[in-house]
C-alpha cells in the first residue's frame, strides 16, 4: 500500500513538472522541475535564459545557447537563495538531467529522482547511480 501511494505523489509532481515545463521559452526541449521535501514543494524550475536575457533558447541556427540555464539548475539555485535546503529531497524533472546538472543535483544533497523520459546521454544518470540517488523512471503519468 505505501508503494502505491507513493507512486501516486510522484505522478502528481511529474505533472506539476510537466506544467512547469510548458513555460519554457525554448523551441527544442521543455523541461520544467520541481523539488519536494517533507511532502512540500520547496522550488521548481524550468529551462530558460538568466534573468535579464532574451527569452530565445536558441541561436538562428536552431543550437541551443550555452548560457542556457536547464530547468533542474534552475530549481537548485532558487533554493540556494532562499532559506531552504535540498539536503534529503526528491527531484521531479520531465527529462533525465545531463551530466553537469547531475553534478549539481548529488551536490546539493537531493537523494531521490523521479523522471518521465530519458535525455540522449545517460552519463548523468549512471553518475547519479554511483552517488547513490535512487533513480525512479516513471513514463506514464495518467491514473
């Protein structure tokens, strides 16, 4: 029983998430996060440009910028300036993150991730996995 409950929050913050992402500005991917601890909703995230920029994610040959910030970095800096931690949280992100937010995430001290679909690299995981994140791959979201 405390499985399936459990699975019933992580599909309903995979679809906060997924709300999260459809404010991204970015033509290529969506990606919108949020960060639970205790139950609670400390951040959320989506990728974006920094604060002051152009909301245009990509160049005019349709890369993506290298300032872009994804949406998990996003959700750990807002964190970081406010008076919460992510020391023991779980990570909701509707892509697997790639391997510098992955760094970030295990630095952060975020000890479980739940995702809906897999990004085209999977270092991130594999690291994450030898951090000791428990990593949760959840591709349905509907009851």
């Amino acid at each position: 029983m405390q499985k399936e409950k459990q699975l019933k929050y992580d599909k309903a913050y995979l679809r906060i998430a997924r709300e999260w992402s459809k404010l991204s500005h970015c033509k290529r991917k969506q990606v919108g996060a949020v960060i639970v601890k205790d139950r609670m909703i400390i951040s959320d995230g989506y990728n974006g440009t920094p604060s002051g920029f152009e909301n245009y994610c990509e160049d005019e040959e349709g890369y993506t910028k290298w300032y872009v910030l994804h949406a998990e970095a996003n959700a750990i800096l807002k964190v970081a300036a406010s008076t919460q931690s992510c020391q023991g949280a779980t990570l909701y992100i509707t892509m697997s993150p790639c391997k510098e937010c992955s760094k970030l995430i295990h630095q952060a001290g975020i000890t479980r991730l739940v995702y809906c679909v897999d990004y085209k690299d999977n270092s991130g995981l594999d690291f994450l996995k030898k951090a000791g994140v428990d990593l949760i791959q959840i591709t349905q979201l509907d009851d």
